[in-house]
C-alpha cells in the first residue's frame, strides 16, 4: 500500500518546473476545439499513524508519458507527485456501496483514492482504461509500423474483487460484449474536468497542509504571488506544448536544453525563410528594373536582425528553490546568454553573406545580360552554353523528380494492397463480432424465455430460497460447532499425550524403584551375622516370593506387595526368567526391569515419532539410501517397524544377485538339496537345536523356527559348496528369521557371507575372520590405548571372546534389546559397524577393566561383562560418537596388510604340519610290529 505522501516530496524536489499554475492549462485549452482534459478533484489516503487518512487532491492525466499528476490546488505550479498509468491495473470493492473508493495498482505502489461517488469513481476508472488503451496501442504502433497487423495487447482491464465483477477477455473477441455489459458513464457535472475547478465547494479546505509538502507548497505559494508579471504568452505552464499533449519537463536536463535549441532554430529557419522570400522579390525586381533596390534589401535585413536579437526566450526559467542563487550559478547564467546572443549575431551575419551573394551573382547576371551585342558572339556563345547546361541540369534534376515520383506510386499502391488487407481483416473482424451479437441476442432472448416462469414456479423458487437461506445458516453454525469441537479434540489429544508421558515416566520410576527393592530383600536375606529365624525373615521370603511372581495358595493373606510382573519371554522370543537358581531369577528379574526402564524414556518415544514420520512420507515411494534414513537407523528401528526395514537392507545389498536368477531360485536351491546327497546335512542336524536353546521359536524340535532354519540352511549349503556349513551360521539365520520371512532370511545369510564379510570368513580356515582379530587389534591400541596396554601387561588374548563377536554378529553375546540395534545398523552399513560395537562395548567397561589387577580376573569379566550392559543409548552414543573419526578404508587397508601375514602364518603351520606327519609315518615303519613275548619281557 502507498506510505503516505512520501513520494510526493521525492517528485516534487527532483522536477524543477516553471511557476505557471494548471489553470492556465486548462484556460487555454478551453478555447480550442479539442476534447476535455481528465482532470478533478479526489482524495488520496496519505500519511502514516494516526494522522493517516484522506487529503483532497487535484488530478490532472499526463496524455504524453500516460502519467496522473496530484496537485494540493488547481493553482499550484509544482505536482506532488504522479501515478504511471502505462502499468497499472486498477480495482475496486463490489459491496462497498455508493463509497467510490478504489485502487490503482502499479510496479511499486498501490494508491487508495475515493471519489464524490459510485458515477464519478466508474468515470475516471472507464476514462484512465481508455487512456491506458491508447497510450498502449501508440506505443506499440510506433514499435511495429507497416510491418504487420497486429492486435492490442490484452488490457489489464477493471479488475473487481468480487465474482460477479465483470472482466476483461481477449480484445479480438469480446471487446464490444465488454462494452455492452459495462455502460459508459457520462462526465458528471461540476465534479470532473475544468467545471470542477472553478467550482467553489470543490476546493479543498485550508486545512489540508502537510509537513513534509512544504518546500513544494511553499514555490507554489510563491509562483501564485508573481501570477500577474509578464505576458499570457510568457506564464504558461510547461503542461501547455501548444497542441493536446503537454508533460512535466525538467529546464535542467539535456532534452529541455535541446528541445530550447531546436524551437530557436526553427523560428530562425522562419525568419530566414521570410528573409529569403524578400531577397528573391528584391531580385527580381532589380531584373525588371533599370537599377537593383539595395535599400529595400537593407530593410529586410534590418528588421530581421532586429527581430533576432529581440525575440524572447523560449522557456522562462524558475529558480528550483526559495534560495539566493550562488554567484558561480550567476556567472554560468550570464555566460550562456551570452552564447545564445553570439549564435544570434552569428546567424544573422550568415543570413546577411548569404543574401549578399546571392545580390551579387543577380548583379553578373544583369551585367552579362546588358553587355551582349551584335559583335559579341564568343561571350553569347558563352552564355548559351552555360544555359544550355542549366537546362541539362533541370532536366536530370526533373527525370530524378519523375523516377521518385514513380516510386512514390509504387509505394502507395503498396499500402494501398495494405490497406485492403487490413479491411479484409477488419471484415472479418466485423463478421465474427456479428455473429457474437446474433449468438448473444439468441442467449437474451432464451433467458427472457426462461425468465417467464409460471406463478406455480415462482413460488417454488421463493421457498426453495429460503431453504437455502436456512441451510446456509444452519451451515456456518455447523461449520462454528465442528471448529469448537476440533479445538476441544485438540485439547484432549494434548491432554492425553501429556498424561500417557506421565504414566510412562512413573512406569519407568517404578520399575526401577522395583530394582531395587528386589535387590534390598536379597541383601536382607542372607545378613552377615547369622541369627535366629524371626517372623522378619518369613515376611522377607514372602515378599521375595511376591516379587519373583510366586503365589502362596496356603497364605494368600500374607502378601504385602505385588509389584509388577515381568513376562517369561521377551518381545523376541528369548527367555528372561531361569527356571531354578532363586538368584539367577532375581537378578534376571531386576535386569528385566532396568531394560523395561529404559525403553519408557522420552527419547525412545521421540524416535518411535521419527519413524512414524519418516514411513508416512515414503508410503507411496520406495526407501533411498538418504543422511536422513542413515540417522534413523543408528538410533534403532521400533519392533513393529524392523521387518520392512530390514527387508529393504536385504534387498538393497543383493539386488545385484537376484536380478540374475530366476524368481522361485531359492526353492529351486532346497529342492535340489533334499533330493541329493549333501555332505552338510548332518552337521546342520546336529546344531540345529544348539542354535537359540534360550528362544521359544527354536527351543523344541516342533518350533516353528526349526524347519525354517533346516530349509535356509541347506539351499545355502548348496549354493556355496565351498563354505558348505560352519558353524555360526546357523545363528545368523535365525536371527534374520526373528524378523524376515524364510526366503528373504536366505538372502540376508547370502548378503552376509557374500557382500559383507571377506572371502574365507566362513571357510575351514576361518581366514578372514583371524585378519579381522588382528585388525580390530590395531583398533583396540589406536582408539583405546590404555586399556590394550592393561590387556599387554596381564598378557589377556582378549581375541578369544571377540573372535565370536565378529563371526556370529554378538549374537548370545549382548542383551537382545542391544543384539538388535547393532543388527539394525550392520544390514544398512556392513562389516564396519561390528568394529564400532565392539570397541564401544571395551570403552564402557574400560575403567571398571582397569580395576582388575589378575590376568585369571580379567579373563573371566570379559566373559561376562557384555550382559551387564543395559543401557543401549549409552552404548550406541560410544559408538558413533566416541569412536570417530572411523573410515572404512582405514579397515580395508589394515585387512589387505594382515591378510598376507595371516597366510604366510598359515603356510608355514602347513608345512610344519606335513613335516610332522611324515616323520611319525616313518617313525611307525621303522618300528614294525612287537610280539606279545616282548611286550612282557619290555
């Protein structure tokens, strides 16, 4: 919206103007026979705060740049401002009443301004599109000329803010439709043009005087003082240009100064032109009488140089402001009169040599002439040739007239045949705006048909209105109750998540509150000293036996606290709750509830959200390998999330093995296994219950589990006769088949052995797997340096309990809350995750480690120590945070350094091997065989 008058004050003070009021524009074009000028009063919302509100304004239309000047008075010399017409487009409010306000909108601003009334606001809104639309097609006239016809540009049109305002369509069609439907308004009397500037009640009040105006109001002021001094001729105003079109003109710029010039020079060329025709008259005179009229011609010249040199200025200069101009302004002012009056004696003495000459040749001529005599045939001879080639001359001079002639009417006929193409078109034109009234006659008299509704049906359409009136009040009040009653949803929403956080941190307190309630009955149990047996230690057996979930059928009466109960198997299948120690069960139990604790927390439930989010967002898309996804899966996928996602990782890594096979390959792979004799079948036998003894899914040889785990087993054993069966892969595909259907769990197990981990890892050999202990090694002394010196000191091969960590994935080696995070991770990452893990499972413990000052200690809490470790945020925060930087190269590097050590090793014990059997071979023959007699004797 347009700030105030602040562009008043810029326009104002950046145009120097001479001190003519607009009235004296509008006086003089009163007198001609041209159309009015569009000029009047409106306001115009101006001002910023609580002074902002309408001022009354003079409009005057600037038809030369298309441009709407706003004076404070008609009298005023300098404009406020002004609004480029060109581009604007302009609006106004349909249920706004008689208020006539309305808008134009251009590049930068938006003006508000309001007229008398609705008549008066439609008629400077029809007039200013008219302008705009002529101004627009000159514009584009005098850009395209004669080339092609070409149409109006699509008008901006008068844009309403409401459907039921009409709109400008394309001009070649519907231009007169427009017309039709939007009557033009007649001028209203003594509100618009020079009637409502010399109307009293329409000059705004005294009042309005703005602060910031007052520079521009103040040489206003001024110029209406000085009104009287000069001629009429001299006080017009730069408005006036001598035709319809006049504009704001600043004296200081280059184009005043050339347009100057150029009126000098051509009133000049008109006294030189008059002063030539009385040349020529001289002339001739001189020739038809006995002597030439030389005062007649020093008369011409007199006159004209004294018109010269007293002819007025072209343009009366104003000062730009109220100050006393500088002297240098003085000094620059007097030179350039100066000059002018230098170019003015200069021409007038080119004029003077010019008529001079032209006397003299004249003179010869008169001389020649009167010098021919009888005798004289040479000079006659002379003249008639020069005449001759005068005539020569003319005549070329007249065939070069006729060919310009000849192609002047060429070029006629030309835009003649123009011409008639543009009335073939404008027919056309015509024809079609016809046939566009007979189709809209034909509509008009189709709705005057439909408009004669019989009386029957007329007072139905009255009661079907007002049922609509009441539908659509019953609408908004429907549309009011189902806001309130979505906010109150809301509330209620907000109301519940409150209360279900609450509940899951007081579940969390209480859990672990239990912890250590068990762990107090335990202590107070088994009391140091020993005494006798009270009734405090059968009130402790009973609470221990309420909190282990044992019921006493025979004092039911006796239980002082049920706290809450743990299930026998987790969300995975796996057993929490030994069956005899009392102990184990205790422990197990507290270990239970500190996991239960810990999955209650606030980020567990805002990653759980995450996810959420996440899988909506790619319902209808497939998962992309993303920072974002990457992000997600390093803080754990939620159990009812894991199956997708795992399926995906899967498919992911093997895409590459499953495009070549055909798509029932893995049936095919069982089929041949358990139709032909494969030499791994029965160690697969043998270990299939020794897999997860402690999950209820491979527990008895009826799990569901087992045959499932039997099926992948041998189809892999058949794809990869090389590897066969090793041990440890029987674990890998069970946990696969915790979450995966049994094919997808074949392909985990192939992405595993065949993508992840090196060639050799599960071959007899085990080959990758030693480069791999001797790689994490490395790690152990570059990222944990004290603890692998602790580890060198006691001489602890702390590679014998990682070395099942890496072949099996820790599976039977953590917790399974901490088994299946880490699983989350190795199928999107890889082998490099297990490094992170591992090193992250020693940082954890590493000061407790450091404690222990026995090598047989030492050993035997790394046996333990990974069951212990509960807290599965902590631990992942150690991996991914505390062991960076971890570049997979870096493990590629150490894997290909060790790898040849490692079979260098293996060479050797080989050989070592062979050279040993051979000698117990031979020690054997040369022993031969011993009698019965010598056995007794030896």
């Amino acid at each position: 919206m347009h700030g105030g008058d602040g562009s008043e004050v810029s326009s104002a003070r950046n145009s120097t103007v001479t001190t003519v009021r607009p009235m004296d524009v509008i006086d003089n074009e009163s007198t001609k026979d041209q159309p009015p000028k569009l000029c009047g009063f409106l306001n115009k919302l101006a001002g910023k705060g609580p002074l902002r509100g309408f001022k009354t304004r003079w409009f005057v239309y600037d038809p030369r740049k298309c441009y709407l000047y706003y004076f404070k008075t008609p009298q005023d010399s300098l404009p406020l401002g002004h609004i480029e017409i060109a581009d604007a487009c302009f609006s106004y409010e349909v249920d706004a009443g008689d208020e006539g306000q309305f808008e134009i909108h251009t590049s930068g601003n938006d003006f508000i301004l309001k007229a008398p009334n609705r008549q008066v606001m439609r008629y400077w809104l029809q007039q200013l599109q008219q302008k705009r639309w002529e101004f627009c097609n000159a514009r584009g006239a005098a850009r395209d000329s004669w080339n092609s016809p070409t149409l109006p540009d699509l008008p901006t049109g008068l844009v309403a803010k409401d459907t039921d305002a009409f709109s400008y369509e394309k001009p070649s069609d519907s231009t007169e439709s427009v017309r039709n439907e939007f009557a033009m308004e007649i001028a209203p009397e003594g509100l618009v043009g020079v009637n409502a500037a010399r109307n009293p009640a329409a000059q705004p009040s005294t009042i309005n005087f703005s602060l910031k105006q007052w520079g521009t109001e103040l040489r206003n002021s001024m110029s209406h003082l000085r009104a009287g001094r000069g001629s009429s001729e001299n006080r017009r105003s730069v408005f006036y240009t001598g035709s319809e079109e006049w504009e704001m003109i600043d004296p200081t710029s280059k184009d005043f100064q050339d347009l100057a010039t150029q009126e000098y020079t051509r009133k000049s060329q008109l006294e030189a032109n008059r002063v030539s025709l009385g040349s020529a008259f001289a002339f001739d005179f001189s020739r038809n009488s006995s002597r030439p009229k030389r005062p007649f011609l020093r008369d011409m010249i007199g006159p004209s140089k004294n018109r010269s040199s007293n002819e007025a200025s072209p343009v009366e200069w104003s000062v730009s402001n109220g100050n006393k101009p500088s002297e240098s302004q003085l000094k620059i002012q007097s030179l350039q009169e100066e000059l002018v009056r230098l170019k003015e004696e200069h021409t007038s003495q080119k004029e003077l040599v010019r008529l001079l000459q032209q006397t003299l040749r004249g003179s010869q001529y008169d001389k020649r002439s009167s010098s021919i005599q009888p005798g004289g045939a040479p000079d006659g001879m002379e003249l008639v040739r020069e005449k001759d080639q005068q005539i020569q001359a003319l005549s070329a001079h007249i065939e070069k007239l006729g060919l310009e002639k000849e192609s002047l009417h060429q070029e006629v006929k030309s835009l003649k045949n123009k011409v008639g193409e543009l009335n073939e078109q404008l027919g056309m034109l015509m024809e079609t705006i016809q046939a566009k009234d007979e189709v809209i006659i034909k509509n008009s008299s189709s709705h005057t048909e439909e408009a004669s509704i019989p009386s029957k049906d007329l007072q139905e359409l009255d009661r079907l209105k007002d049922s609509l009136q009441g539908y659509t009040t019953q609408n908004k009040f429907l549309n009011k109750e189902i806001l309130e009653l979505t906010v109150l949803r809301r509330n209620a929403v907000a109301r519940e998540k409150a209360l279900e956080a609450k509940c899951t941190g007081l579940e969390a307190k209480l859990c672990q509150i239990e912890s250590k309630y068990l762990v107090l009955l335990q202590e107070v149990k088994n009391p140091v000293c020993s005494g006798e047996q009270g009734p405090a230690r059968e009130v402790i057996s009973r609470l221990l036996e309420d909190a282990l979930g044992v019921e006493t059928p025979e004092h039911p009466e006796h239980t002082v606290l049920k706290p809450h109960a743990v299930s026998e198997f987790d969300v995975f299948g796996f057993k929490t709750m030994p069956e005899d120690d009392e102990e184990e069960q205790l422990v197990a139990k507290v270990r239970a509830l500190d996991l239960k604790s810990l999955s209650f927390t606030d980020q567990e439930v805002s990653v759980g959200v995450k996810w959420e989010n996440y899988l909506a967002s790619t319902m209808n898309r497939e998962m992309v390998r993303t920072p974002e996804l990457k992000g997600l899966i390093r803080s754990g996928i939620p159990h009812e999330h894991r199956s997708k996602v795992w399926k995906w990782c899967v498919c992911f890594h093997v895409k590459k093995f499953r495009d070549t096979v055909p798509p029932d390959y893995f049936n095919q792979l069982l089929q041949e296994a358990l139709e032909k004799q494969n030499p791994a079948s029965k160690q697969i036998e043998l270990d299939l219950l020794r897999t997860l003894p402690n999950n209820k899914h491979y527990a008895s040889p009826t799990s569901e589990g087992i045959q499932k785990l039997r099926n992948i087993l041998l189809a892999f054993s058949w794809r990869n006769p090389d590897i066969g069966y090793c041990q440890g892969l029987n674990r890998l595909a069970a946990v696969a088949l915790l979450y995966l259907d049994q094919e997808d769990a074949f392909w985990c197990l192939v992405a595993i052995v065949e993508v992840f981990m090196p060639r050799d890892y599960y071959t007899k050999t085990l080959l990758g797997s030693q480069v791999d202990q001797r790689v994490f090694k490395d790690l152990m002394s570059e990222k944990l340096p004290r603890l692998h010196v602790h580890f060198e000191q006691y001489k602890v091969d702390f590679s014998l309990i990682t070395f099942n960590w890496f072949l099996v994935v820790f599976v039977d080696s953590v917790v399974s809350d901490i088994l299946f995070k880490i699983w989350d991770s190795f199928l999107y990452e890889g082998p490099k995750i297990i490094f992170r893990f591992a090193l992250a499972l020693f940082k954890y413990k590493e000061e407790e480690m450091l404690k222990l000052q026995d090598s047989m200690a030492i050993f035997k809490y790394l046996r333990y120590f990974t069951h212990n470790i509960l807290d599965a945020r902590k631990l992942m925060s150690i991996a991914f945070g505390g062991m960076n930087p971890f570049p997979l190269r870096q493990i590629q590097n150490r894997r290909t350094f060790h790898l040849e050590k490692v079979r260098l090793e293996l060479t050797e014990l080989e050989a070592i091997r062979q050279n040993f059997l051979q000698q117990r071979d031979t020690s054997l023959e040369g022993r031969g065989l011993i009698s019965d007699d010598e056995e007794d004797n030896d």
